[in-house]
C-alpha cells in the first residue's frame, strides 16, 4: 500500500493566492508520499485515537471542494470550521494554505493550535502541545517506512498529513517461525526472544512449536 499524504498546495492560478474553493480539485488534494519531496521532521499524535481524528479531517477537506488555497485569507477556513464542530466536509466556501489547514485538522483531533499557525513557528506549536512526539531521522524524513496514519511532515515553506500509512508486514505462523528458529534465522537463547518478541511474536509459543517438530 503506497503511503499517502494530504495537503494543500497551490491557488488555481499557479500563485499563492486564488478564490474560495477548489476550481482545479488539485489546490487541496492527496497524493503519493513520493511526490511530497523530502522533509525534516515527522510529529506523532501520541494519541492513537487522536492521529485518526486528523488524517480523517485532511481527507474529508481534500474531499470537500468547497475548500480551495489561499494565503490572503487562510484563516477563512478556521472561522467556518470553527463554527460547526471542525466537520470539515460540511463547511462552505473558503480557503486556506498548508499550515493553516493542518492547524485546524489537529483542532478536529481536540488539540488545541493556533489557527495562525505557520511553517516557520509549527515546530515550536506542535510540541508545546504537548500531543506529539518529534522525528528527524533520515528514517521517518527521507522514506516511508515508518510513516503512519496522522503523521504530521515538515519541512521548510510546507507541511503535510499522512492519510495513508505504510503497509505492515503480514505476521508469520507460529509453525513458519519454529521452522525459521530451526534454521538459526532468529539466533539463540536470550538474543532469540529478544528478537522474537520486538518483531511481535510470543517467544514461548514460538519454542514450543519448535520442541514439537523436533520430537516428531
């Protein structure tokens, strides 16, 4: 599953300023992480619940083409969300920019931000929050790997949500893995449940498969 991003980006005239709603159905959109470039900071909801409320609330505002881009009045947006609970399908004509839009999907979360919110201040907004946890690594910034629902990315001049995380691997059998532990894929002793058991597994079940094949 590709990992997929929501943000707003550019006036239906090519600049940064444009009228209310979406003329092109691409001034606020979602699209493929490879096309976001590459960032310098991803910030978590420490929330599971709450990282949810914000990717949602980013595909209902790409999905509602009542919301269009621009950053003459970007806080139009805030002022008719702010009316109507942060339901950001059923709001009416109005714009924002690309921090301001993330500013009000993080208030869907009930975190509370300031809807004046913008790229060069967001660091410092979202983790005086206190709802989030910061990544820079090359790991989180430059693929997407570990990406997942509700990820807020950063970088200068844009930020971003991801709407769809990266896939998680399919879990192996309990049969699979004895077979693995056999062949010495897992290693041995105290190294083995270590492994085992960060990768998801419960070590003991694991061993007790292994000791049936080996009797039989």
């Amino acid at each position: 599953m590709a990992v997929m991003i929501g943000n707003a980006r550019i006036s239906e005239f090519g600049t940064i300023n444009g009228n209310k709603g979406d003329q092109t159905g691409r001034e606020v959109m979602t699209q493929p992480w490879t096309s976001g470039g590459v960032w310098s900071y991803v910030f978590r909801p420490k929330s599971e619940a709450a990282a949810k409320k914000i990717a949602a609330a980013m595909v209902a505002a790409c999905n509602n083409p009542n919301i269009g881009y621009s950053q003459r009045d970007r806080i139009s947006l805030y002022m008719k969300a702010s009316k109507n609970g942060f339901n950001l399908s059923k709001v009416g004509k109005c714009n924002c920019d690309c921090s301001s839009l993330v500013s009000v999907c993080v208030r869907a979360a009930g975190i509370a931000v300031s809807p004046y919110m913008y790229t060069g201040n967001e660091k410092a907004v979202l983790e005086a929050s206190g709802a989030f946890k910061t990544y820079s690594g090359a790991d989180y910034t430059k693929s997407s790997g570990k990406l997942k629902v509700g990820d807020i990315l950063l970088r200068s001049g844009h930020t971003a949500i991801v709407t769809e995380g990266a896939a998680k691997p399919k879990k192996k059998t309990v049969a699979t893995l004895a077979r693995e532990v056999i062949a010495g894929k897992w290693g041995a002793g105290a190294d083995r449940v270590k492994r085992l058991t960060a990768a998801g597994y419960d070590a003991k079940k694991v061993q007790k498969k292994v000791n049936e094949i080996l009797k039989a």
